[in-house]
C-alpha cells in the first residue's frame, strides 16, 4: 500500500509540477488576483504530495 501511495503523489506531483511551470511560462503575465490564488493552490498541492511521498519513501537500514 505504501508503494502505490508513494508512486501515486510522485506521479500527481510532476503533473502539478508540470502545470504550474506551464502556468509560470506562458501565463504570467496575463494572471489576474484570482488566477494567482489558482496558481498558489497548485504550489501547495505540489508541496503536499512532495511531503507524502516523501513521508511513505522506503527507509534505507544501515546494517
């Protein structure tokens, strides 16, 4: 179940990744007040997965 998780939020993290530095390349300078909400709730979704999978990560053991 941890592996599913963790490939899960990699795999949602690059398609956030991949949209917001679409957002930040193309779109800028055309965002108004509400697509920089848009914009920031996207960076913290990114950052939510990143912190899952990086929570559910296997664990190297130092024998």
């Amino acid at each position: 179940m941890k592996k599913y998780l963790f490939y899960g939020s990699i795999l949602i993290s690059v398609f956030l990744l991949i949209n917001i530095l679409s957002i930040l390349i193309s779109d800028f300078s055309r965002l108004t007040t509400y697509g920089f909400g848009y914009l920031t709730g996207k960076i913290i979704m990114l950052l939510i997965f990143l912190t899952l999978s990086f929570i559910v990560r296997k664990h190297k053991t130092v024998a």
